[in-house]
C-alpha cells in the first residue's frame, strides 16, 4: 500500500479528482481537507488556500493515479508525491484489494 499526497486549488477541485480516481478504480480511497500553503511561484511568495488529497492504493496503481490528476489538474505543475506505507491492518488491506482494480 502506498499513500500519493497531492494538493488542489479549491474544493471543487479535489471532489472532483477523488470521484474520478475512486470511480476509475485505482484507488480504494482518497481524504480531502483545507489547508494554507505557503510558496514561491514565478518568483512571487505566495500564501493560499488549497485543499489536501490522501490517495490510498496499491503501487501498482501509482501511474494512473498520477496521469490522471496530470490530465485534469488545473495547476501546470501539481505535486504527485508517494509515500510507502510499511504496515496496513488486514481488514482494511483486505477490503481494499476488492475495491482497487
């Protein structure tokens, strides 16, 4: 099991990809939730309100989750940044393998 963290620029957004990426069935779940992120873009320092996605799949999933948010992203540059999850309960990886594709 991996978990893909990626960002959004409002609500919308994320609903959207988390439908799209849970109806596709590469990932058994997505979480959602505001945050404020603080960067530098085109050489501006920029504080914004984004919304969080927590991706949960399989590594096997990992490059359609990450063509998919690069096809319908609004950001020209989105963050797909995976992390390896070391122990999963069984029940929770169990349902999780019926529901990913």
């Amino acid at each position: 099991m991996v978990f893909i963290y990626s960002t959004c620029e409002g609500v919308e957004e994320a609903r959207k990809l988390a439908k799209l990426i849970v109806e596709r069935k590469i990932a058994a779940c997505v979480n959602t939730w505001p945050i404020e992120s603080c960067y530098t873009w085109e050489g501006k320092m920029k504080c914004e309100n984004e919304y969080a996605l927590l991706i949960k799949t399989n590594e096997s999933k990992v490059q359609d989750v990450e063509d998919l948010i690069q096809q319908n992203h609004s950001y020209s540059t989105p963050l797909v940044a995976v992390v390896d999850v070391r122990r999963v309960n069984r029940a929770y990886k169990e349902w999780m393998t019926t529901v990913v594709g």
